[in-house]
C-alpha cells in the first residue's frame, strides 16, 4: 500500500505544472527622495470623480488643458507631466487629458495611481 502512495507521489510532481507569474517590475522611490522636490518638477494634472480637472491648484476646462500644459512645459521643458485620475473618473476624460499633453509637446506622460 505504501508503494501506491509513492507511485502516486512521483506521478503527481512529475506532471505538475509549474507557472510563472507574469507581472511589471515597478522601482519604488527611496523614501529619502524628497516628494514636494518631485511635485514642483513635475506637470501634475488632477482629474476628480466627476471629471473636474485641476493643475497646480486651479480648476481648468478640458478646453484649456492643451494651453495650460503648454504654458507650463515652456516654464521649465525637462519637466513630466503626471496625470492622477480618481478611481471614479472617466477613461475618456484621463486620454483626453494625455493628448492633449502629446499635442502641447511633451513625451513624458505618466500615469499616477491613488
């Protein structure tokens, strides 16, 4: 009988698969990092659950995105510009908002999770 179980043992770990996780690595900050440094540097554009849109503080029309990030990347050119939807926004409003980021010429675009 116990011969079975090792027969069965065996089979089992020789037909077990065996599957590797695919996932994005993702480098954490140092948590020296100074973050209000980063939120100067940075085009941060803030989109709230009823798609209301906010930069650096001010509440801006869809409309004047485009202008604004403009304004704002001719300021200081090296800097990105961060998006940070809200869970309850609209898809549609946040790739609006990263066109109109392309259109005003700049390529670093990224997305903020909250």
């Amino acid at each position: 009988m116990l011969d079975v179980v090792f027969i069965m043992l065996i089979f089992f770990i020789v037909t077990a698969t065996f599957v590797k996780e695919i996932g994005i690595d993702v480098n954490s900050p140092d948590k020296n990092q100074n973050i209000q440094d980063a939120d100067k540097k940075s085009i941060v554009v803030k989109i709230s659950s009823r798609d209301r849109i906010e930069i650096r503080g001010r509440s801006v029309d869809i409309r004047s995105v485009r202008a604004n990030i403009e304004r704002l990347h001719a300021e200081s050119p090296e800097a990105p510009v961060v998006v940070q939807p809200h869970p309850e926004s609209t898809t549609e409003v946040m790739i609006q908002v990263m066109d109109y980021a392309r259109q005003a010429g700049v390529y670093n675009v990224s997305i903020a999770a909250t």
